[in-house]
C-alpha cells in the first residue's frame, strides 16, 4: 500500500480538533481509556494519510 495523500484541508482540521478533544477527555479521565484513539485521527492529521480512506478508495482533498 502506498501513502499517498488522501486528506484535504477541512477534512485535516477536523481530525485535527476532534483528535486533541478526545486526548483531552482522555487525560482528565472523562471518556477513558476510549479517549486515546484521538491520537489517531491526530497523526493521520499530521501525514495527510488515512489507512481506511485508502482501502475503501475515498480522498476528499482537491489536489490529489
């Protein structure tokens, strides 16, 4: 499989707040230990690369 972009903008951003909500949860110990699955959504933020998106063929960025 290869890593090639398949995240747009809004789309980034949006994992991006999500992610850090759910960390946040997490750590205060309101939505543990579920909460720590934020730090997915936050890393494919940061590398514009979703596995799922790959497998099912989906890219919502403009560019790509």
């Amino acid at each position: 499989m290869k890593f090639e972009t398949n995240l747009g903008s809004a789309d980034r951003m949006l994992r991006l707040v999500l992610g850090a909500a759910l960390i946040a949860l997490a750590v205060t110990g309101v939505f543990a230990p579920w909460g720590y699955v934020g730090a997915i959504f936050v890393a494919t933020a940061f590398v514009k690369f979703c596995p799922l998106y790959a497998i099912v063929g989906l890219k919502t960025c403009k560019e790509c």
